[in-house]
C-alpha cells in the first residue's frame, strides 16, 4: 500500500508538471484536424453549448467570434448557427445573437435549431436550411481544435464531400462590422498588466483541456462503435 501511494503522489506530481507546462502534449494533437479556411458558400458555427442565463460557454464565444471573422473577410456570404440546447430559446438563436452584437449582419445569419449532438448536425443542416445547403455545398464548419476530427468524420461519413474544419480564426481585413471598437472611447481607461499565466491559473487550464481531450477520445470511440463517423 505504502509503495502505491507514493507511486500515485509522484504521478500526480509529474501530471501537475506537465500540465503548468502546457500538457498534455501528445494524445490532443491527432484530434486536431483544422485548416486554413477557403472560400465557401456557407460558415456554419457548431454549437459549443450554453451556461447560466443563456449566454455561450467560452468555447461558443470562441465559435462566434471565429464565424464572424470569417464573414468579415468575405469567405461565405451566409453564416449558420446550429444547437437544440436545454433552454427556451434555441443554442442556435442565442449564438445569433451574440454574433450581431460583435456585428454581423442579420440578413446574412441562417438558423438551425434541431440538433441536439454532433451526430445530429448534419441531417439536420439539410432540413433546416430548405435547400440552401446540399451535400455538395462548400462549407467552413466552425468548431474548436479537440472537437475537430469529430465533426469532420461526422459530415463526411453522412455524405458532406466539401467541407472544411475551421478554428481560432482572425480576420486579417479590417473589420466593418459595427460592434468592433479598435480602442477603447474612455479617457480614463488604462489596460492592466494582467496575462492570467501564474502556475495555478495554468493548471487549472491544463486539467480542463485534459479531462476534454479525454472526454472526446470517449466519444470517438462510441461514435465508432455506433457506426456514427
């Protein structure tokens, strides 16, 4: 007993390591499957879920953002939020929402609220869209690195022959959209020199990231036993 304890204490040890250090740094690198975007006819923004007060979580304010850069350098003219969520308002309207506060137009916002899982999104795109979008369509789907290769397999495994995984994207234009202040309008604003980067914070980031990477490996492998990608 004595020696599993300290070989329990000396792993967690080292896990903490490597975690400050910016871990884990192998078994996420094969779920990453984006690219660099390319002209299409459609950004889709797969929802990345909703929090207290139906706002996004930070990984769907990333999605936001990233669509809307997109747009803003003229990739697609039409960008698609997608997401059922558990509250009374869809995860694709309050993703909407927030895209038009950071200043993307309404006539070029298209809605699909019927998914409920990655599995669902493509099926579901279909209906939603009345036509708009085929199987044949160039799409730039929009989601985060670790949930990449998943939504990737997805589409294609349901027939998607056009489509790109997109992530962290910034527009390299400058940004029309109404909502971007290029400085703050304060006289009295300074910024801090806060960077958020002390041990802690970062293992408190190390052990989220870990625990989705595995959360995602998980759902590879029941997607793959289901027949789903």
């Amino acid at each position: 007993m004595r020696v599993l304890l300290i070989v329990w204490g000396v792993a967690t040890a080292l896990g903490c390591v490597m975690l400050i250090a910016g871990g884990p740094p192998v078994i996420d690198r094969w779920l990453n499957v984006t690219s660099n975007p390319i002209k299409a006819d459609a950004i889709v923004c797969i929802g990345g879920g909703t929090i207290n007060h139906d706002i996004p979580t930070a990984d769907g304010w990333q999605r936001i953002h990233a669509s809307v850069q997109l747009f803003a350098d003229g990739y697609a003219p039409l960008v698609v939020f997608t997401g059922r969520g558990n509250a009374r308002v869809s995860e694709a309207e309050i993703y909407a929402d927030a895209a038009k506060w950071l200043g993307l137009p309404a006539s070029a916002i298209g809605l699909d609220p019927l998914p409920a899982s990655t599995a669902e999104h493509p099926d579901a795109l279909l209906k939603s869209l009345d036509g708009r979008i085929t199987r044949t369509t160039r799409l730039l789907l929009v989601t985060s690195n670790l949930h990449s290769r998943r939504v990737l397999m997805t589409f294609r495994r349901r027939g998607f022959t056009n489509v790109t995984v997109v992530s962290d994207y910034v527009a390299k234009n400058a940004l029309p959209l109404a909502m971007r202040r290029p400085a703050s309008a304060l006289p009295a604003f300074k910024p801090d020199s806060k960077n958020y980067s002390d041990p802690l914070f970062r293992l408190a980031h190390g052990s989220s990231a870990l625990f989705t990477t595995l959360r995602e490996w998980a759902a590879l492998a029941v997607y793959r036993m289901r027949g789903l990608v």
